[in-house]
C-alpha cells in the first residue's frame, strides 16, 4: 500500500538544511582556530587566551553538528524507508535488495559504501513517471549525492584523525586546512541531498498520480514486460 513520504521528506529536508546550518556554524569556529594557531605558530605568544576561546567555540560547533547529524539521520531514515516500501508497489520485481536494507545496509560494515546507493537507485528507476517500460530518468543527482557523501566521510574522518593527533599550534594549524575542506564538502553533500530527497518524492508522487496503469505487473503477467514473447 502506497504511504505519503511528503511530511517525512520536508521534515528530513529541514533537517539537512539544519546540518548544512550547524556545517556553517563550524567552518566559523574553524577559521576562528586557523587564525589563532596560525598566529601562534608564528610567535604571538599573546594569542593563548583568544586559543582557549576559539577550542571553546570549536567544541561547541562539533557539539552542534553531531546532534543535526543524529537527528537527521533518523528522520532521512525513515523516509528512506517509506519510499523503499512504495516503490516496491510501483515495481515489485526492480529491486535487488530487500525492505530491511533500506535501514540495514547504512549500518553494516563495508557494504555500507555501495547498499544504499544501489537501493537508492532501484528506488529511483521505480518512481520514474510513465509506464514501467519507459526509460528510468538520469541517476546523476543521485550518483553526485552518493560521491560527495562518500568523500564527505572520508574526509571527515582524516580531519578528525589529523586533529586528535596534533600537539603543535603549526600541526594543529594544518590539520584545520583538512577540517575545513571536509566541512565544506559536507556541505554540498547535504544540499545534494535535499535536491534528492525533494525530487524523488515529487516523482513518487507523480508516478502515484498516474493511477494504476503506473505500476508493473507482476513477472509474467500478460502484456508486461516478462510477458511478452
């Protein structure tokens, strides 16, 4: 049964919009740090009480960000979820993995860096607008979505690793040049992810108000696709 994924979608949307907020909040307090450990790194001895200030803002912004991160991840979730569930109505026989994975797949090791994206696709192709036999649209939203994601991960984790492991004003001072670039690419990732959240609704939608002539037939039906020939 098809479910409205329209409220999860704005909710979800508004919360990637938040992390993109707090991924703003935290470029500040990066360059905040950056000044202050650069001009420390360069002898001013005199900065030390503005760099216990700007590590304050710098835990405050990383405070932010993992509580947008950890709410919007249970909302995209759920949509995520929704749209897999409707898509199996629009194309019961178009996706090579099942239900449980639309959740399963982000949580699970290794796999986790291709699952979703091969879901998200199957998802796509089977909200297409037009029959069932009409060419999927483009997945590049979804595969630009998908790479700065990624790169986003991994980038932030080499940040963080940089960061942790400084002891030096000049060491910390090149590792925020890492914080910063992955901070930045979070943030396309997220307005990447808004545009997919919002256009795969809006074609669920579409699609649903196609009517029934919209949705497969099962494998071997008369006149569908496995049927003919």
């Amino acid at each position: 049964m098809l479910r409205s994924p329209v409220t999860l979608a704005w909710a979800a949307a508004a919360l990637l919009g938040l992390v993109i907020a707090t991924d703003l909040f935290a470029l500040w307090a990066d360059f905040v740090m950056f000044d202050v450990t650069g001009a420390i790194a360069d002898g001013a001895l005199g900065e030390l009480g503005r760099a216990r200030q700007a590590d304050r803002l710098f835990g405050w912004a990383g405070y932010a960000q993992s509580a947008a991160l950890v709410a919007c991840v249970i909302v995209f979730l759920c949509w995520f979820h929704r749209v897999r569930v409707n898509a199996e109505v629009f194309r019961p026989d178009g996706h090579s993995k099942s239900r449980g994975w639309a959740v399963g797949a982000w949580f699970t090791p290794i796999v986790n860096l291709w699952y979703p994206r091969r879901i998200a696709l199957d998802i796509w192709d089977a909200s297409s607008p037009g029959t069932p036999w009409h060419r999927p649209r483009p997945h590049g939203l979804v595969n630009a979505w998908w790479t700065l994601w990624i790169i986003s991960l991994v980038a932030d984790r080499a940040g963080f690793q940089s960061y942790r492991k400084a002891g030096t004003a000049a060491e910390i001072y090149d590792a925020l040049i890492q914080v910063i670039s992955a901070d930045l690419v979070d943030i396309v990732a997220a307005a990447l992810a808004i545009a997919f959240v919002l256009r795969l609704t809006g074609m669920q939608n579409e699609k649903a108000l196609q009517g029934p002539g919209a949705v497969s037939p099962p494998v071997g039906a008369v006149g569908g696709p496995a049927g003919v020939g």
